[in-house]
C-alpha cells in the first residue's frame, strides 16, 4: 500500500530547480497541515513517483526540509516535526454542542494569535495573505472553500514565528475541519443554501482580516477576526438543521 494520501495532485515541476521546486511545495502542505505535525511523510519512492522526478530530487529537498527543522528522521523513514502531543478530544454527544465547544476554544486562541501575528509578520507575510484572501469568492465550492479557509488560516498563524502556538492552533482547526459533527453539518442536503451563504459571508471577512493584516492594524484584526468566528459560529448553529 502507498504511503500517499489521496489528495489534489501536485504540480508539474520544472526542470530548472526541481529539488527546490519540490522543497517548496511539501512545506506548503505542512504549513496549511494536510502534511500534519507528527505525520509520516510518503517514501523517496512514492515521492518520486508522485512528482515526475529521479529520488536524488527527492532526496535533496527532504534534506533541506530536515535542515530547516520541519522534518525529522526517524531510521529510515521521515516525519513532520511535532512539539506537543496530539489532541483528543471526545465529541459531544449533541453535534451542534460539540461545534460550539470547538468554536470557543478556536476564539481563545485564535484572536490573540492573529494579534500577534499581524505585529510580526513581514512584508512576503502581508503580500501573501493579501494574494491568498483574492482567491475567496461567492461560488467556490464548498471542497476548495474548505481547503483555502484552512490555507489561509495557518498562512497567518505561521507569521506569529511561535512553533509552539502554531502546533497547537493546528491541532484545535484539525478537531473542527475533520470532525464528523461539523461534515455533517456542511453537507446536509437540506443546508445547502445556508452553506452558500456562509461561503459568500467569510469570502468577505476573509477580505477584511487580510486588509488589516496588511497594514499591521492589530486593533482591526482583532475585531475582524472575532466578527468571522462569530458569524460562522451562529450560522452553524442557529442555521444549519
């Protein structure tokens, strides 16, 4: 069986800088955390495989992941460098409960990390998030809706340059992205309009906590990012059936 998850394909790689090319593109997935913290990372062979390229390619770029501390040996076999363990958490047994539980734990640590990743972020951080916040529109599919809210999310958090607090942040978004009880919810039949909606309403909120971001105004990141947690939070639960 292949070490591979399923997931959206690669892109093609150039043969200019492929090992850098390949660098680049595994760290993405470990920065917005469908690589995760403690996970294995797929062979030089299927990674070969996967991008087209020879295993020297490979090889390279995992050295310079493993340089730069985000991946680690372990014998033969590589994985995404971990601080903290990892979060269980013990759904309610009323959905709607166990997302809201979700949500106020996210507000607590989600608000100041933003704060202080808006103090510290640099230039490349701001251009990237403005960059990221222009791929949100009205009728994105839920799918990609899903993948560039959590790409845009950790984008952020990574500027806060505390490997700690952007493991663990990680960690909280992987109980609320991946749990049953908040799936369900989103791909309910019956919720599909409400769904819509809220896709069209944090496009835009997304827009304004990448305005603030921008410009290093904690102030309005602050409230623009407790608005976004709030409004998504109320449409989940007064909303959705």
């Amino acid at each position: 069986m292949s070490d591979v998850e399923e997931s959206p394909p690669f892109a093609p790689i150039s043969r200019q800088t492929v090992s850098a090319q390949i660098r680049v593109q595994l760290l993405e997935r470990i920065h917005t955390g469908e690589l995760a913290p403690g996970s294995l990372v797929a062979s030089e062979r299927d990674l070969s495989d996967a991008f087209g390229v020879a295993r020297t390619s490979v090889r390279e770029a995992m050295q310079g992941l493993v340089s730069i501390g985000v991946v680690e040996r372990r014998g033969n076999r590589a994985f995404v460098v971990e601080h903290l363990p990892e979060v269980v958490v013990q759904p309610a047994e009323n959905s709607k409960r166990f997302v809201a539980e979700l949500f106020e734990t996210r507000r607590v640590l989600e608000i100041p990390l933003f704060v202080l990743a808006a103090e510290r972020a640099s230039a490349e951080d701001r251009l990237a998030i403005t960059q990221l916040s222009l791929r949100f529109h009205d009728s994105l599919e839920l799918a990609e809706f899903r993948r560039l809210d959590r790409e845009f999310h950790t984008t952020i958090a990574i500027s806060s340059r505390n490997p700690l607090l952007i493991e663990l942040y990680g960690k909280v978004l992987d109980q609320l992205f991946k749990s049953l009880e908040f799936s369900t919810l989103l791909h309910a039949t019956e919720n599909q309009q409400e769904v819509r909606q809220i896709i069209s309403e944090s496009s835009a909120a997304h827009r304004s906590i990448a305005e603030a971001f921008a410009v290093g105004n904690v102030e309005a990141i602050h409230l623009a990012t407790e608005l976004h947690l709030d409004g998504v939070e109320q449409s989940m639960i007064d909303d959705l059936d």
